[in-house]
C-alpha cells in the first residue's frame, strides 16, 4: 500500500536554538513520504534568519509578518499537501517510528479520530506521560499534546486554530472543537514525542499565569457545551472511561471558577501546579 503523504508543520518566531534536533528527528522517520513546511513567523533574530536561510533548500520554508502562533499553524495547513497533518513545535522532536505509529493508531480510529503521542518530558521536567483521552475531562483540563495528527479535512471541519488566542491555550481550544466535532482521540502506546518544557516557554512564562482566564474565553467561545445538560451529557457518557483525575472534581472546580474572580483562581492553579500529573511524573523520575 502507498503511503499517503502526511505533512509535518513546524512554526517559528526567533526560535531556532533546538531545529536542528527537531529536523534531525524528521530526517530520522521510518515515514518516507513527509512533507516538512517551515513557518517563518516574522523571526527577527539575526541567527534565526540565517540558519531558516540555510536549510530552505531542503525544507519549504514559508515566510509571513508576525501572527502568531495559531495564526502560523493556520498558515502551514493552509499551505500543506498531505491528507493528513502533524504540528510540531521547533524545539520538541520525535522518535524515528512517531509518525508511522501515529498513523497506525489513526487508522484503528476510523475516520473520525485523530492520534496523538505519548511524551518524554525534558527540560525542566523528566518522565514519561500517560494520557488518556477523556472528553469530559478534556473540557475542564487540557490533558493533550499539541501534536496531533489529524486529517487535513478534520482541521478545515472545525475551523482550525482560532487565531486571537495568541496568549497560549490555543491548541486546548482546538482539540475541544475536535472532540465536539465528534472526533476521538486514540493513541500509540509508546512514547514518542520528546516534549521541552522551560520556565521561559509559553506555557510556563504566560499561558499557565493566566490558565483561568484562558479557560473562560474558551467557555465563552463554545457556551453549547458548558451547560449544565451539555456537561452532564457527557459526564454520563465519559465517567466509566479512563481520566487523568477523577471526573467529580471537575464539578467542583467548575463551581470555584463561576463563583470566584480569575485573580483567585489563577492563584490556585498555581499552587496546584506543584500536583499535576506531569510534576508528580517528573518526582518519581527523579527519585
């Protein structure tokens, strides 16, 4: 059976530090037939222009004023050849077999799935994750890697990333419109997407300061699937399925977020960070 193209989009803004790797890991797939686009996303450094100047006879590097993240995953897709997509970040990489694998648990999904990786985290934090995909609890907690492969039409359903979410969350908001789609997540057992997490990444730096106030502008962009019906729907449906936590408390973290200022609870986040699942993972690493 031929392959069917599947294309790998990789945006960045003055990030060039950790590409090489990246790109590496995609000269390294067991996947022959990869269509790899670069999205310069306005970079200015010096050193960045210079090493995306230095590979664009490789790789189809594509080139746009500033927009910002989701606005450059949009672009990639946008501009992709493939049936099917893969994001990745440019400092994260992934395991020779990822994108074989990924498309083998696409393909036990039907066609109204998407596949995402297990990870290895590194940077800041160390271990391996084990995520489950769990509707309900994907609404309250984005238990998700970005890096989903996902059809080409999947993305055009949904609408793609919504481009004013330039603060982080961006793919949460996605994979959310994705699940309300009707699509489900499946994935391959083994770890395969080698995950950096740094103080300065968005992540840290800014998305997780301001997690509630994101999560309520994810709310007020899909109301249809935050009332009470909608959620207790799914509840039913999703309680006796694998989670990361216990679906209950989300019931309760629900109550805390309605009832309290985005001050209080991004304040809580914070302190419940040093609990989360990939930070207790992390420990017991270490230890």
């Amino acid at each position: 059976m031929t392959e069917p193209k599947i294309s790998v989009i990789l945006p960045c803004y003055n990030a060039h530090a950790f590409m090489a790797k990246t790109l590496d890991s995609l000269r390294e797939q067991t996947w022959r037939n990869l269509e790899i686009i670069i999205i310069n996303d306005g970079s200015t450094e010096l050193e960045t222009l210079d090493f995306l100047s230095g590979i664009q006879d490789e790789f189809r590097v594509i080139n746009q004023e500033n927009k910002g993240l989701p606005a450059a995953r949009n672009r990639g897709f946008a501009e992709a050849s493939g049936e099917y997509i893969l994001p990745l970040d440019c400092d994260d990489w992934l395991e020779p077999t990822a994108v074989e694998e990924l498309f083998a648990a696409l393909r036990t999904g039907g066609s109204k799935s998407f596949a995402y990786p297990q990870m290895i985290l590194e940077g800041e934090l160390s271990g391996e994750t084990k995520k489950d995909f769990n509707f309900f609890e994907q609404l309250f907690l984005n238990q998700l890697p970005y890096c989903l492969l996902v059809s080409k039409s999947a993305w055009a359903e949904v609408g793609g990333y919504r481009e004013s979410m330039r603060s982080g969350y961006e793919d949460w908001d996605y994979n959310i419109r994705l699940g309300a789609a009707g699509y489900i997540g499946v994935t391959a057992s083994d770890p395969l997407l080698h995950y950096r997490v740094t103080n300065h990444g968005m992540l840290l730096s800014k998305s997780g300061k301001m997690h509630c106030s994101l999560w309520e502008d994810i709310r007020r962009n899909s109301p249809h699937l935050y009332g009470y019906k909608e959620l207790r729907r799914h509840w039913t449906h999703w309680a006796g399925k694998p989670s990361t936590y216990p679906l209950s408390i989300y019931w309760a973290w629900l109550a805390v977020c309605l009832l309290f200022p985005n001050n209080i609870t991004n304040y809580l986040v914070k302190k419940m960070r040093y609990f989360s699942a990939s930070r207790r993972v992390s420990r017991m690493h270490n230890s």
